[in-house]
C-alpha cells in the first residue's frame, strides 16, 4: 500500500485505543491532508506553466474525506466527482505518483491504472478486469467507479452500486456470487457538489434510493458557490439537507437518514461518518451527509480565480475557516502534536509531494524525449541524401528544441518531413516511413482502442447456432417467442434480472414478462418508477457488480431522458478506463412504426452518434431478438436492443431451443436475393420493402434486400459491400430523419467497404419527413416510407439506367 495511505482507515474510536495510537491516527491523517494539498497547489502550477492541460483539485475538501475514508471497508464502492483526491489517497485506492501520471496525461496503464491518461486529472477508478478479461475480487477490495466529467451524471450509478448491495442480501440464489459481495453488507459512497445537487439526475437518484431502500451514502461538498454561482441561485434556501428534510423517515416510512456536519470540524466528521455509515451498512437505509462550511482555497479550477466573484470578506473567511487549519488548531491545543512537530511534518509532506512530481515528470519525459531522438536522428539520415538539406536539418534541429515536447511533436515533424520528400525515392526515407507506422500504431493503441472490452467474453466471439425447429412448431405471437426466451434465459442463470416501468406486474407493456415476475419473483422481475435515467444507471451499477441486468425503457423516444447517462458513462467505461472497468448491461426498448409524435421515433442517427461503446441491435422481428438476447446474456458488453413496436402480435414459429440459438452481431442477412439493385433496411421497414419487391418482381425487377441486423457493429463480413459489386445500384431505405442512420450506412457501405467504386448511379436514400411522426395512419403513410414510396423509387433508379426498358411513371 502507499505510503499515503498507511493505516488510514482505522476507526477512529478512541475507546479502544490509547492516546498514544489515538495521536498516530490523527498524525497520519493530518500527513495524508496536507500532502494533498501540496499535490493541489503543485498541480495548479505545473498547469499555468504549460506541462499539464487542466486542473481541477479536491483542495479545502480534503478533512471531510479523511473522516470518510475510516467508514470506507473492503467491498466497498465510490461513485464521485472530481474533488476526492483525499479520500482516494486516504483509502489507498490511489497515490500520488498516480495523481501526477495522470495530471500529465501519461499513456500508460501501470502509471494511471484509472485512465492511462485518458482522463484528465481528478478522476478516478480502480481496475476490476483482469488482463484476461475475468472479474476481480470485489469483496476483497476497495472499489471506485470511474468518474466522469459531467456534474450529477455519477449519481444514477451510484443507485445502481447501492442496489446490487439489496440484490445480493436478500436473493439468496445469488450467494454463489461471492467475489463481488459479502452478505450485501456493501456502501455505495457518493459524492457531489452542493451547486450539482441542483441537476435533475440528483433528485431522479436521490428519490429511487428512498423508494428502494439501498445502503447509499451522500455526500454533499459544500463550499457555498458553483464555480460563481452562489448557494442563493442554486438552492431554495441555500440549503440542500433543509430542502431534502420531507425524505426523512419516520416510524412506518422509508426515507433516508440525514445528517449535517461542518467541513472543517474534524472530531464531529469522524464522530458523523461512523454514525451514518453504520445505519446505512447494517439497517441498508440510505443517508445524506450535508458536510457545510467548506472551502475552495484555489477556486473552482485553472481555468479562473475565485478572487473574481468572491467578496473580500468571503475570502477572508474562507482562509480563516481552512479545513487544514482548523484541525492543526485542534491537534495543537488537544495535545496531539506541538507546533514545531506540525511544521516538521508540513516540511517533510511537501518535500515529498514534489519528489513525487518530479520522478513522475522525469520518467514521462524520458521517453517521449527517446522518441523525439529517434525520430529526429532519422530525418537528419534522411537529409544527408536527398535535396534540401537545410529544411530538414532545421526540422529536425527545431524538434530538439521543442520545450516539453508530446508526441505530437515528433509525429508532427515526420508528417511533414515526408511530405516535402515526397519525390525522393531512398533508404532512408523508408526507414522513416517504417518508425511512423510503428508509432501510429502505439499510438493507436494509447489513445483509440478499447472502445470495446475485446475479451473472450465479448459477444462478437460468439458462434452461430441456429435456431431449430420442429415439425409440429407452433405458430405464436412474436411476444410468445420473447417471453419463452427470457423464461429459459432467466431458468439458466440466477444472475440475470428485468426491471423497468411496468415490467413487473403487468408483464411489460407488450407482455414479453408476462407470467414471469410470479414464476422468479419480484426481485428479479420488477417495477420502477417512470425515471428512464435511473433505470439505465441502476442497470449499470448492477452490470458493474457482477449482475445480467436488462434495463428496460418503455418506448424508444423516451430513451432520451437517459441519453447522457448512456452517453456520457455507460458508452465510455471501456475506453476510458482502458478496458480497466466493464458494465454489460441489456438495455431493453421499442421503436418504430406506430402512431404518435412520442411513441413511433426511430432516432437512430441520434444514437449511434451518441452511444459510440454499446452494440446496437435492430432486430426485424422478435425470433431475430431472441437470438440476440442469448448472446448478450452471455457475453460482457453492453448494448441496445430495439425491438418493433408493430410486431408483437405478428405471428412467429417457436424455435426449440429458443434459449440457446444465436444471432450474431455484425452478421448482415440477404432477406432476398437479386441482380438489379441492392437495398438495405432494418427493424420494421424491412417489411415494407419484403412487400415492395413483390410489385416490382412483378415489374421485371429484382432487388437485393439485406438486413444488417445490428448497426454497430455493421457488416463484418461486407455483406453489402459485395451485394453492390453484382448490382452496382443502392437504396437506403430508413425511417430516421433525411441524412440521419441513413448516412451512416452509406459511409460504412461506399467508404469502409469501398463499395463507391462499385457504382453506376447515384446512391440513394428513402427516409422520414424530417418532424416527428404525426397521429394516425394517415400520418404514419405520408410522413414514413410507404411500400409505394420504395417501389417508385426504385423504379425511378431503374429508369434512370434505362428509360427505354422503364419509362417514367409520373
């Protein structure tokens, strides 16, 4: 363990200590304060002197989580924002060589296992996937969930985190899960700003845990502003626990436990901390912890000065009120420490802290300047034989020169020094081609890859089993095929669980639960609350701890609700945790053909720009959903699954092994095969265009029609791609808005999969009206594609090829 965080999370109860390791205790905590704020105010510095880019710190926080870190144990999880470095360094879970690697951006995993520098500073993680792709011991370490940027945005995972703790308590069929759980003896610690308690997805969170009664910890760092914004314009009363006191439980009521404390007091913290978290841990009550009177001593970040906004008497106070200060006053007047061992100590921790900086500075530097030697060594190869000498010379002589280079200076300069050699076929200008191929491809992997987890668990490794059927197999509605899908997927494996609006009782709005909440119970199968973003964060807390959750959003328009959890945090864990972190978490919804502006949205431009890190399916009928459903429930990433709202009670035969056979993602199916155009579709149009090509069949003409059947990944196997070399047209048929989905497929088709070369006519697209789509089916004909919208539309394409054969129509 580091040095920073030697025995610091010790009780502090001074009933089963002596005085003397009572002293210890407080010595080290002060220690592990201060170094913390030396790594603030150096931090500071290294930003406004150009080494690092930006600079957010946890400075005036830091005695608060000093008193946390003692309540924080083994099985644990944080879910916080970016002012913990304290409590990190406290609980061990990072150090300050860490907080330095990733202040400077450094790529690399062994130096900020949180990011390897993808991340800027202040946000934390500790690693729960192995190199192999298996889950670590959760119950045998102290867990943070990665930070993200976004203020509030943590909070919906947090309920997650809290409530796999319920999940693991009372499911007894889950005690075989026991690295990631003790008895659900777990907290999940919380930690946010009093400015962010004003964000939706606080009060969102803040009332699910109420309702759900999880062992969740808030805690609310209050330092009266956000960024210059006062507690007065932030809050009804300037006030967030004054607000929240309705929430209090009473005798017979759920609620939360509340407690208030001041931010520099550390004997009531420590006092309030042990109290809270013990009710939340054993009784599983949530608590919100109101820590006031905190301060910002360097403002909100390096991006301005308090000095701007504050009066001179707030200043005044706040320097005065310094968390820091107070407990040295304590320590020195209760006679734990004298002032000369105050100073000796400040002295040394400071000393340390830069040590620290420097070696972390050094060892960066050291190999970013290697590279820059190599690279500036082959140009001045490349000079010596080849015109021009004194360009490159002075290229390579710059280079050296560069005052705390990046990478991006040395490839930078070869970029350049190849472009002005771009006649000069000679030695040693390959082996400059040769050293940028193997940096970009370092670089790659430093800085693009990951998007995925890439495990053996991922479900893009799964095999294809078809699915089978009997000779006698029934002929039931789509949502039949569903439901016995999840009935034999929930028999299988006690870990998965459903939940969402109206999943529970009622079976789902379309009953592919129907039955089943009865047959595995209510804490496998259960009703939420209308609060789309919870649902999605309690979701990932759950896939994060080991769970197979099946989050599910009622209508595919209302997954916006949730969009920036999704976006912001579930989409992004792997990449930005450098495939440290995972969350396989199903997420369940409809879309399509229906009626109504709020109920028939295909918004897939939307998300596939927006959810860049989950698997999008769009199956075409529910059998094609089954199949997907049985391989996500196995593999380790997460995803959206859309089904079509029009085809529940379309009738569909029932596969056999309807919980074994696979649909495998990326794997494009030709519906039907033909030589004069290639179409592609998805979800419920593709029976739009089944229909259409009957007409035309009947017109002469024959039309390839292929279903992607995911958009991410799509095509694999350039399925369409190849379908376009034999027909050289193509039609994008879509029910998103002009340029939306659509546009994708084509970058995917005619650039990745080069099918542009394939062309003899323009590509065309088939689309919605660019509103939403009105009530009616009246509505739905005029606004989305109709079968005769396709068919005119292709044959327009064939007429365009040859009038003679395919006059005009209009």
């Amino acid at each position: 363990m580091p040095e920073t965080a030697i025995n610091a999370t010790d009780k502090l109860n001074t009933a089963e200590l002596s005085f003397d390791d009572f002293k210890k205790l407080v010595i080290n905590d002060y220690r592990i304060g201060v170094e913390s704020r030396q790594a603030s105010l150096i931090g500071r510095r290294e930003v406004l002197t150009g080494k690092a880019k930006f600079g957010i710190f946890g400075d005036g926080k830091e005695v608060a989580q000093l008193a946390m870190a003692k309540a924080f144990r083994k099985g644990d999880w944080r879910a916080g924002y970016y002012r913990d470095q304290t409590f990190m360094f406290a609980t061990g879970m990072s150090n300050l060589f860490e907080f330095f690697a990733q202040l400077y951006a450094y790529p690399d995993v062994e130096k900020d296992p949180a990011s390897a520098g993808r991340q800027m500073n202040c946000h934390y993680a500790t690693r729960y996937v192995n190199a192999d792709g298996s889950w670590a011991n959760q119950a045998e370490s102290m867990n943070c969930s990665s930070d993200i940027s976004t203020t509030g945005g943590h909070m919906p995972r947090l309920l997650g985190l809290a409530y796999a703790s319920k999940l693991y308590r009372q499911n007894k069929e889950l005690e075989y899960l026991n690295q990631f759980s003790v008895n659900g003896n777990e907290v999940a610690f919380g930690t946010i700003g009093n400015g962010s308690t004003s964000e939706g997805l606080f009060f969102e969170a803040f009332n699910a845990a109420g309702v759900l009664q999880v062992p969740m910890a808030i805690s609310v760092w209050d330092d009266a502003y956000a960024i210059s914004v006062p507690a007065k314009l932030q809050t009804t009363k300037e006030d967030i626990s004054e607000i929240l006191k309705g929430f209090q439980r009473e005798n017979g009521t759920n609620g939360y436990e509340i407690f208030k404390v001041r931010g520099w007091d550390y004997p009531a913290l420590c006092e309030t901390y042990e109290r809270a978290i013990k009710v939340c841990r054993e009784e599983h009550v949530p608590v919100l912890i109101h820590v006031t009177e905190m301060t910002q001593p360097q403002g909100h970040s390096t991006s301005g000065s308090h000095e701007r906004y504050k009066s001179k008497e707030r200043l005044a106070w706040e320097d005065e009120h310094d968390c820091l200060l107070q407990m040295r006053k304590w320590m020195i007047a209760s006679a734990i420490a004298t002032e000369a061992e105050m100073d000796e100590l400040e002295a040394t921790a400071k000393k340390y802290v830069r040590d620290c900086q420097r070696q972390v500075w050094n060892d960066l530097s050291r190999g970013i300047k290697s590279e820059l030697n190599d690279a500036a060594r082959l140009i001045e190869n490349l000079a010596q034989v080849v015109p021009g000498q004194d360009e490159l010379l002075s290229i390579a002589s710059n280079l050296r020169d560069v005052v705390d280079p990046g990478r991006n200076d040395t490839v930078s300069a070869i970029r350049k020094v190849l472009r002005l050699t771009v006649r000069d076929d000679v030695y040693q200008r390959g082996e400059l081609i040769s050293w940028l191929g193997n940096e970009n491809n370092r670089n790659k992997e430093r800085y693009n890859s990951k998007l995925f987890s890439g495990t053996l668990q991922s479900p893009l490794n799964t095999e294809l089993i078809e699915a089978q059927y009997a000779e006698d197999a029934k002929l039931i509605d789509g949502r039949e095929v569903l439901n016995a899908c999840f009935d034999a997927n929930f028999s299988r494996d006690k870990s998965i669980v459903a939940f969402g609006e109206d999943v529970g009782a009622i079976g789902d709005v379309n009953q592919g639960f129907a039955g089943l909440q009865s047959k595995y119970g209510d804490l496998r199968i259960t009703d939420t609350g209308i609060r789309e973003a919870t649902i999605i964060g309690q979701g990932m807390g759950l896939a994060m701890r080991g769970l197979k959750p099946i989050a599910e959003i009622q209508y595919l328009d209302y997954l916006i609700y949730a969009m920036n959890v999704i976006s912001d945090d579930l989409a992004s864990l792997s990449y930005r945790t450098y495939g440290g972190q995972k969350a396989p978490l199903i997420i369940r919804t409809r879309g399509h053909r229906l009626e109504g502006i709020w109920h028939s949205g295909s918004p897939l431009g939307l998300i596939l720009n927006s959810m860049r890190g989950l698997h999008i399916c769009v199956p075409r009928d529910m059998t094609q959903a089954a199949g997907m459903y049985n391989v996500l429930l196995r593999g380790d990433e997460p995803a959206l699954v859309i089904e079509c709202l029009n085809g529940y009670r379309l009738k569909e035969k029932l596969p056999a092994n309807v919980g074994e056979f696979t649909v495998p993602l990326g794997k494009a199916e030709i519906l039907k095969e033909g030589t004069d155009l290639t179409v592609i579709s998805y979800g419920s149009t593709l029976r739009i265009v089944m229909e259409a090509a009957k007409e035309l069949e009947s017109m002469g003409i024959h039309m390839e029609v292929i279903d992607p059947q995911t958009l991410h990944p799509f095509d694999t196997d350039n399925v369409c791609g190849q379908s376009l070399k034999k027909t050289n047209k193509l039609l994008i048929v879509d029910e998103d808005l002009p340029g939306a989905a659509s546009a994708y497929i084509l970058q995917k088709v005619l650039e990745a999969q080069k099918g542009y070369y394939s062309l003899d006519a323009q590509p065309r697209t088939l689309s919605a009206k660019e509103h939403r789509p009105p009530y009616g089916s009246d509505g739905d004909y005029f606004t989305k594609p109709s079968v005769d919208d396709v068919i005119e539309v292709v044959y327009s394409m064939m007429n365009e090829t040859d009038p003679h054969k395919y006059p005009s129509i209009f």
